[in-house]
C-alpha cells in the first residue's frame, strides 16, 4: 500500500473500522486504568497507552481505501485491532519505571498479542474476506511490537543500545525502498520469514522476562538479532537479483 494511494474510507466501512476502533480503545483506557491502580506506574499510562494506540488506528484507517474490497471491517480485523490495542499498552509500559513487574506485564501483553496473531489471518481466509489491507496491517503491528519490544529490553538494561536494530531494520528496509526502487518490489510468499518474525518476537519477550538476568537476556537478543539480519539479507539479495537492468 504505497502512501500516495491512501484515502479515507468510504461508508459503511468507515463506521465499521471506527466502531471497533472505539470499542478496543475503551477496553485499553479501562485496562491501563486498572494496572495503574494496582502497579507503581504512572497516571499518564492510560493517555500514554490510547494516544498510540489512537495514532496507530488513524493511520491504518487512511489505509484502508482501495486496498480493503468489503463493506465491512471483518473480525480479523478486529483481532488485529485487538493485537494493536496490547502492542500499544506495551509500548505505554516501555516509558515507565524500570521494574521488574513493569517488564513481566509487558511481557504478558506481548506474548497475549502474539497469540491471537496466529488467528487473524485464518479468520480472514475462513470468512473469504482476505485483502492487501488485511495483510499490511498485521505485519506493520509485528513491526512495531518487535521495536517495542526492543526497546523495552534496553530500558530495562537487558541488553545494550545496539538491541534496538531488531526494531529499526524493518523500518530501514522500508525507507531503502524509498530510494532504491528495486527495494520496493514485492516479496514472495515465505516461511521462512514468518519463522525468523516469530524467533525475533519469542526471543525479545524472553529478554525482558524478570528472571532472565544479564549476559543471557543479551545472548538470546543478540541470537534472535542475527536471525533477523540474515533473513533481510536474503530478501534484499533476492531483490538485488530480480532488479529490472
């Protein structure tokens, strides 16, 4: 979905998308709410937590236009939704003290996300509404539960600044296809991908788990790591290959 295609979406699907937006965002401000009440966290967690889960919702929202076929949002869709509701209280957490009941919490929102990503597209593909829009969207909230992620772990101090790359590649392989048009061509279908995707996820919460204490909280990361810088490697030498002369 390239930004200049973007536009907003038209009714009925606009209320759709805005309907289960709105409903993810009360169950995240009531959530957030009660760890406040029962963590040493922050008042500001709940704004924290709905204005990127809000900012994440808009932008895919403006994507859904000419890339989503249906008149309606569809229930994987509204799983995904959920997972971006959990990456972004996540994420909220990452700003707040560094403790251990801070990190298991983070953990615990990230392992539940990364569970329902095993039902998203399989609701899709069972209710016969699949779409570009669909797939996107699930793979720009893996994105940025990997930098979430990352960046709790160097918060934490459970491993070094350089821990933050599991995050930023993907966005830096996005941006070289901004100036490399051979980049941006699509990729085929891969499993090995979705496994190396799944390493990087599983590797990054086992990092920030409480008992998991220097040099093996670094270790795993720096495994999980290079599993994600060889698997870019392949596909932009896959790229390099099929480039038009």
């Amino acid at each position: 979905m390239s930004a200049a295609r973007w536009q907003w979406p038209a009714e009925p699907l606009r209320t759709s998308a805005l309907g289960a937006s709105a409903v993810a965002l009360g169950a995240l401000a009531t959530v957030a709410w009660i760890l406040h009440t029962a963590l040493p966290v922050s008042a500001r967690l709940p704004v924290a937590a709905g204005g990127v889960f809000a900012g994440v919702m808009l932008v895919a929202i403006g994507g859904l236009g000419g890339h989503h076929p249906f008149d309606r949002f569809g229930s994987a869709n509204q799983v995904s939704t959920a997972r971006a509701a959990l990456v972004a209280l996540a994420a909220s957490l990452a700003l707040e003290p560094a403790l251990p009941v801070v990190a298991a919490t983070a953990a615990g929102a990230a392992f539940l996300a990364t569970a329902l990503d095993a039902m998203d597209g399989w609701m899709a593909r069972q209710s016969g509404m699949s779409s570009a829009f669909g797939a996107r969207f699930d793979l720009e909230i893996d994105a940025l539960l990997i930098m979430t992620l990352a960046a709790l772990a160097w918060r934490h101090e459970k491993a070094g600044l350089w821990v933050l790359w599991s995050g930023l590649l993907r966005y830096l392989f996005v941006s070289a296809g901004w100036l490399w048009p051979w980049m941006n061509r699509p990729l085929p279908p891969s499993r090995r991908r979705q496994a190396v995707c799944v390493v990087q996820v599983v590797g990054l919460m086992v990092t920030i788990l409480p008992m998991v204490e220097q040099p093996w909280s670094a270790a795993v990361a720096a495994v999980s790591l290079a599993a994600l810088c060889g698997s870019f490697l392949v596909d932009v030498l896959w790229l390099g290959r099929h480039a038009s002369p």
